[in-house]
C-alpha cells in the first residue's frame, strides 16, 4: 500500500530553484515567513503555464497537504490574495481557504518563464 501523503511530483525548489529561492527570500522580506515556508514546500504538478513571459500564472501548492482531521479543525476563511513584490515585478498568491500558497501569479518577471515552465512541463511524460 502507498502512502498517501507521499508526493510524486517534483517541488518547485527541484525543478525551479532561482525562482523559488528569490521568492522565498521575498516572502521572508515582506514579513510573510508562513508563505515562504509554503513556497519552499509547493509541489508543481505537471501544467502549461497560461500568459506570456511578462505575466503568467501556474499551480503549485504545498505538501504534504491537510489530512480531513486537520482541515476538519481549521476555522475556513475567504482570504484576499497577497502581492509579494519581487526584482522590479510581483508575485501574487492566491491562497486557500485554510491559508495556504495555490496559485501563483507572476507579472513583470520574465527572466523566471523559461525556468518555471520547463520545471512545470519538463517533468510531465
């Protein structure tokens, strides 16, 4: 039997290191260590990313993820989505309603989109 908290994707750290090591340490200087935390955790499923290289968004979320017994305890909440400024661009994440990074929006960044989109799509057979 498989463990079902084991993650078969590779994390953004892997397969995106500049990006992901840039945003954490953006994360960290905008005071948001829990989101840096998250960014280092985010496992990057396989995707196409949507937009060009000077805006584009992707998934990626952290793991392991909520066990129901944890998200059963997690008060649920409608969080607004936070702007990470970054090298002259942003990131913004959308968050979860337990508080957790899913989607990332990168606007004013290219010099990232060839690396995370090979990470997004290299991995996918």
């Amino acid at each position: 039997m498989q463990d079902p908290y084991i993650v078969e994707r590779p994390l953004l750290r892997d397969v995106c290191a500049t990006f992901t090591r840039d945003h954490v340490q953006a994360c960290e200087q905008a005071s948001r260590s829990d989101l840096a935390r998250d960014v280092q955790a985010s496992a990057i499923p396989p995707q196409a990313l949507a937009g060009i290289p000077a805006n584009f968004s992707f998934l990626a979320y952290p793991v392991p993820r909520y066990t129901r017994e944890q998200r059963e305890k997690l008060d649920v909440v409608d969080l607004d989505p936070v702007v990470i400024p970054l090298s002259g661009g942003q990131v913004k994440l959308e968050i979860d309603s337990f508080g957790r990074v899913g989607w990332f929006y990168v606007e004013g960044l290219p010099q990232y989109f060839e690396e995370i989109r090979n990470g997004a799509s290299g991995h996918a057979l």
